[in-house]
C-alpha cells in the first residue's frame, strides 16, 4: 500500500456538494451594484436564488475566512459585505442558477 495522500495541501475549501464527486459550477464576477450587495441587491437576489431548488453558495474573494453564504438569504449575503467592484464567486450544483445569480450580481440592481 502506497502513502496516504496529504489533506493539508493549503488550497481553498472544497464546496459542499463537491467533496461527494459532483461537478460544481462556479462563476466569479464583479459586484455591479453602486451600494454593493446591500437591501435591494440582496434581497433581489435572494428571491432569485430561492426560485432553485439547488443550494446556491457566494463568496466574497479575498475575504480572509474564505466563508460560504447562503444565496437565497438577503440578510446573510448582506453580511458578506460586498462592496461596488468587489469580486464574488457563485457556487452551485446547477450552473443554470449560477448563471442567473452571477449576472444579477454583476447588474446595479439598485438603479431605479
């Protein structure tokens, strides 16, 4: 039997549903929102990210926690604390809805 393979390689967490051999799609984009990811944007997008029956992930890049947060959630992607022109990454068992939750953030949704 050959050596085990190391765990602590120092590469980024693996998203949920990945570690189980499924393909995860992922896009990363540019906060488009004047204001960020705040009340309208997020709320907007959650209600997007709710109409999917998949779990929808955002990261902010280069947050230091590297956290995952729950897209159908207003309050917890305004936690995320992404600003106009921040990048988040869009992670999902379906890469429809990540198409469709990636380029909602890329739109300044607070335009009226």
């Amino acid at each position: 039997m050959g050596p085990q393979p190391h765990l602590s390689t120092g590469c980024p967490p693996v998203p949920r549903g990945a570690e189980k051999g499924f393909p995860m799609a992922s896009k990363t984009v540019t906060v488009g929102s004047s204001v960020g990811l705040h009340a309208r944007p997020a709320s907007l997008i959650a209600e997007a990210a709710a109409e999917f029956d998949d779990e929808i992930l955002l990261t902010l890049v280069g947050s230091d926690d590297d956290e995952e947060t729950d897209a159908s959630s207003s309050l917890m992607i305004m936690a995320l604390g992404a600003e106009h022109g921040d990048q988040v990454t869009v992670t999902s068992d379906n890469p429809e809805a990540v198409e469709k939750i990636a380029s909602m953030i890329e739109q300044d949704l607070d335009a009226e």
